[in-house]
C-alpha cells in the first residue's frame, strides 16, 4: 500500500495525534501576539518610540516625568491612581524587554567571539610563529609594524620601571639622611638643653651665695624705655638682641649693597674721567665710550637688584627707584668739572703764594743790602 492510501485509511487517528501539537502552537501564536501588542500598548503609555530604540535611561526618564503627571500624591490636577497603575505595569514591562533583549545580545556576542577564536586556532601555524615572535596578524608588513609598536611598549615599560625604582632608591637614601639630621638635630638640641641647665644652675648657686645682691642699680627700674615710651617693650627687646647679636633684615642688607656697589661704579668711572684730558682727544673719546657701555651694562644689573629689593621692603616709603644712564653720566661729568676747577684755583693759590714768597725774599734782599750800604758810610 502506498502512503496516499495509508494517509486515507488512517486520516482520523492522524488528525487526533496531531491536535495538541495544533492547539500548543496557535497558543503559542497567539500569546507571542499579545506580548506584542502589550508591549506596543506599554510604549505607548510611556509615550516612547514604538521601535524599541530607548535605552533603560530613557525608560526611567519616561516614567519619572509620567509619575510627576498621574501619580495620586503628585498634588497635580491630572493625578489618577488607575492610570498611574497601568503605567507602572507598563514600565516594568519595558524594562523586563529590554533586559531579555540584552541577554540575547550579549548571547550572540559571545557567540560571536567563540566563533573568532576558533578561526584564530584553525589559522595556518606558519602565519604565527614564523617570525616576529608570533606576534601579530595580517600581512608580512603590517605584522612587522605591530611587532616594531610593541617592542616600543615594551622598552617604554621598561623605561618607566628603571625610573620608579631609581626614585625609589632615591627616596629611601634622602629618609636615610633625613633620619640622621634628626638623629644630629636632636643631639644638638640635648647638648644645648645640657648647657642652658648647667647655666641655669651656676646662675641659682651665684644668687643662694648672694654674688647678685651688691650689684649697681639693684631695686630701679630699668631705663632702657625712657626713649619710647609707646613702643611695645617685648618687641624693643627682641630686636635690641637680635640687632645685638648682628641680624639685620634682608631688604636692610640688600639696600646697603646697591649703594656701595652705585658707589663703587661712581668712584671708578670718575677716576677714568679724571685720567683723560679736558677736552678729550679722538682716542681718548672712543675710550671713554667703551667705559660708558661697561657702565651701562653693570648699571642695568644693579636696576635688577633695584626691583628685587622693592619686593621685598616692607614700607612703601623705602623703595627706590631705577638709576639712570643719562643722570649718572651727566653727575659724573659735572663732578668732574668741579674737581678740575677747584685742581686750578689750586695752582692759581700755589702760583700766587710763590710770586708773594719772591716778592717778599726781594724786599727782604733789597732792605739788607741798603741796611749794610747805611752801615759802611
């Protein structure tokens, strides 16, 4: 018999064996239809895209900004508690789609990557470890490029090391000599705690033996205030010993150098003036030029120390100003001046004395010898 004829003979008995398998599909038919039409019926009371592009962030913004519209203690004018529930029911739909749809994709990922590894392990072994380390893919170049990049990597990792512990190597040698300026520090301090308690005793011995008792001035006040009276007498103290044991500020110090240095350059350019003659020749000008640049050049050094000095001076009245070229020379020069003519009056009175000494020794002559011509008549 033929299957035709079998198929007719037995068409009941099929159509009874085959109905829970209809019956289980057109179930399975018509919930997936009901899933999608929940689903659509979720997006759009959430009022998302009915595409299923939203993101859960955005499925929490949805639902946020819908509890804020129908959520019964919202306090809104359109709060209602059953739409607020179907909405609810709605977001967590969404979510339980997205996460199923995450869980595929993250399924066919890994498959994905299964499928890379195996093509990887079923490559042609020469392409691996015929060079290069076995390292890299792809042709001869590019895998020559990539082998080249990581021995880069490797020797800028091995770069980076050396230094981590070199600065390691440093650190622990500069706290072995932080550790043994401690360890003198607190030597020093001991000795000098010593010395303060042996003078503090020698000084209760003198005053039990009574050594300080005769002593002038015992019982006055001191007078060392009288001065100022309004100055705090603490602070007058302090700076009387720290000016006693030869401290000066810096800005003190510093001043104190600008002006013997300016000084310094006054007298030696003055001296260069007075060595050329008035009025100077060719060469004499050319060199008192070149002196001038040196001048200039030394005069813009110290116009440093100049601003240094008034960043750091406390009093607004104290700082100073920059000197000038122009000034300095025309100083000079008008110094110069002076000297020369105080040099002329000088031989001017020099000459004037010889020829009143000569004139004198000539009426002193001329008196003697009429005095002896009077005496042999």
């Amino acid at each position: 018999m033929n299957c035709w004829v079998l198929l007719r003979l037995h068409s009941g008995d099929l159509r009874i064996s085959l109905l829970p398998l209809y019956c289980s599909l057109s179930l399975r038919a018509l919930s997936s239809r009901a899933i999608v039409h929940s689903l659509r019926e979720s997006y759009r009371l959430l009022q998302l895209p009915e595409d299923g592009a939203s993101g859960p962030a955005e499925v929490k913004e949805a639902y946020l900004r819908m509890a804020k519209l129908y959520h019964p203690d919202s306090g809104a004018p359109t709060a209602d508690a059953a739409l607020f529930s179907q909405i609810e029911e709605a977001y967590r739909a969404v979510l339980t789609h997205l996460g199923r749809q995450k869980s595929v994709s993250q399924y066919n990922q890994s498959l994905e990557e299964e499928e890379e590894d195996k093509v990887k392990g079923n490559a042609p072994q020469h392409r691996h470890y015929l060079s290069f380390e076995g390292v890299g893919s792809g042709t001869p170049s590019q895998r020559e490029r990539q082998y080249r990049q990581i021995r880069v990597d490797r020797a800028t990792d091995q770069v980076l090391e050396y230094r981590r512990k070199e600065m390691e190597k440093a650190a622990t040698e500069e706290g072995a000599m932080v550790t043994r300026d401690a360890r003198l520090r607190s030597k020093k301090i001991k000795i000098t705690q010593a010395i303060e308690r042996l003078v503090e005793d020698l000084i209760q011995e003198s005053m039990a033996r009574g050594d300080f008792q005769n002593l002038s001035g015992t019982g006055k006040p001191l007078n060392k205030f009288d001065h100022n009276p309004y100055m705090d007498p603490m602070t007058h103290n302090l700076n009387r010993i720290l000016i006693d044991n030869g401290y000066q500020p810096e800005w003190i110090v510093v001043q104190k150098e600008i002006r013997e240095t300016i000084a310094k350059m006054r007298e030696k350019l003055q001296k260069v003036r007075a060595r050329l003659g008035e009025p100077m020749r060719h060469p004499e000008t050319l060199q008192w030029k070149e002196h001038c640049t040196v001048f200039a050049d030394e005069l813009g050094k110290l116009n440093k120390k100049v601003d240094n000095f008034n960043l750091i001076v406390p009093l607004m009245s104290r700082q100073m100003v920059h000197y000038s070229l122009k000034r300095e020379l025309e100083k000079i020069l008008k110094t110069d001046q002076l000297l020369r003519q105080e040099k002329e009056r000088e031989k001017e009175m020099k000459q004037d004395e010889q020829m009143e000494t000569a004139r004198t020794s000539q009426h002193t002559r001329q008196g003697l010898i009429t005095w002896m011509q009077n005496l042999l008549k």
